[in-house]
C-alpha cells in the first residue's frame, strides 16, 4: 500500500489532467466532479485522501461503505460518498441512510422501494439511472431503449430525484460511443449530469460531457 504523500501526488496528477481535459472540451474544469473510487481500501487509504482535499468518494458495496464511511462522514461533514455498484432491494434502506448518490437506479421495483424508503427516513440522494449501453447480458443497468419509461416512473411519477445517467462501457469496446450514447439520452431527457470516465477512459469521458468521473486504480493503485 502507498503512503500518504505517494497518494497526494497521484491525485494531483488526476486533477490536472481532468483539467486539461476539460480545457481541450471547451468546459470549465470545476465542472467535472472526481468521484475517488475507493472499494476494497481502507479507512487509512481513504484518510490519506481527505488529507489531499479529496472529500468526493464512491463505493459499489452497501455493506463494505458501511464499515468504512460512517465514521468518516461524522469527522468531515463535508465528505459525499456515492453508490456506484449494483443495489439489492433488502439493501435499499441501508443505501438510502448513508449515501449521498445512488448511481445504480436500473428498475422499476427498485424505484418504488427508493421512494418508500426516502419518504420514511426523509432522506433523498441524487440518483442516477445506470444505463447498460452495450447490452451486456451480465452487466447491471437498464437497456438504452427501456430508459425513458424508468425515468418516467422514477421521476415522473414517483417523484424521485433524477440527476442523471450513469454507464460502464463494455470492457472489450472503445468507450467513445457508449459515452456518446449516453451524452445523447441524457440531452433527450434534460437531464443535467453524466457519470463515466473511469482509471483507463476519464479523459474521452470528459471530452464527451462527463460531469463525473468515476477514478480507483490511478488514485488508490491496484485492487
Ligand atoms: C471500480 C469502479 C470504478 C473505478 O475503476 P478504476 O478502473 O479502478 O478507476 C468506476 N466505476 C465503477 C462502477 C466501479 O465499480
């Protein structure tokens, strides 16, 4: 594991290039948000972090965030943490108590138990639909052309509040398009933010529209 000042330094580096990134786009760089994937490190990685001014973070297990953020969040109240993996209706409370984004809205039944949820404990996160824009059989997220009647249900009906989108582009692919296709749904829908761009692809992600990108191996090293 790296020490403090190794971990600053690559996130300095990851700073500067999402805002040359950003300048090459066209966009302002404060409007790309870091999302420091954390999974699988912990709380001292985590506080090496906070320690860089890092206070934007993304876990994809409710379960694993709940051993490390609580804590952390009560000693910087400023700290966000987002849920970037799949989200199992039983965890749906849980995920409604401690995150400030749920990435992973991908159903209608999920939908429904987020509403209930938020309406009894009078807390709502930012979603975002996750969107599978390869049609990857094994992949969470809902399919390009069954978006639009989720986010009527979600946003319409239930009254949930939407943000964005979110994708993982298939591993074997160029990520270009799927960002692509995603920037284009989003602007369909009017819907103001986009989550893509990991280690590998933050720079085409943003080049693309990304207003989060979502950023583990290059800040934390390898899992
Ligand atoms: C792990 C993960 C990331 C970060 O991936 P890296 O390649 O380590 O940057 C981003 N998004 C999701 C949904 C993840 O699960």
């Amino acid at each position: 594991m790296s020490n403090t000042a190794d971990l600053a330094e690559r996130l300095a580096e990851i700073r500067a290039r999402i805002a040359r990134a950003a300048e090459r786009a066209g966009r302002k760089a404060d409007a790309v948000h870091l999302i420091a994937i954390s999974k699988t490190h912990g709380a001292d990685a985590i506080a090496a972090a906070i320690a860089a001014g890092q206070l934007l973070f993304g876990e994809n297990r409710v379960q694993e965030a709940e051993g490390k953020f609580p804590r952390l969040k009560l000693a910087h109240p400023a700290l966000r943490l987002h849920l970037v993996g799949p989200l199992q209706t039983n965890k749906a409370a849980n995920a409604v108590a401690l995150f400030d984004a749920i990435q992973s809205l991908d159903r209608p039944k999920l939908a429904t138990v987020l509403a209930k949820e938020m309406e009894k404990q009078g807390r709502r996160p930012d979603l975002f639909i996750q969107v599978n824009t390869g049609a990857e059989p094994q992949k969470a997220g809902v399919l390009p052309g069954d978006c639009e009647a989720l986010l009527k249900l979600a946003r319409d009906e239930l009254k949930l509040p939407v943000v964005g989108l979110m994708c993982i582009p298939p591993v074997d692919q160029p990520p270009a398009p799927h960002f692509a296709l995603l920037a284009d749904l989003a602007r369909r829908f009017n819907l103001p933010q986009l989550s893509m761009g990991m280690s590998g692809d933050f720079e085409e992600a943003i080049q693309a529209g990304a207003t989060f990108v979502r950023v583990g191996t290059a800040i934390f090293g390898e899992r």
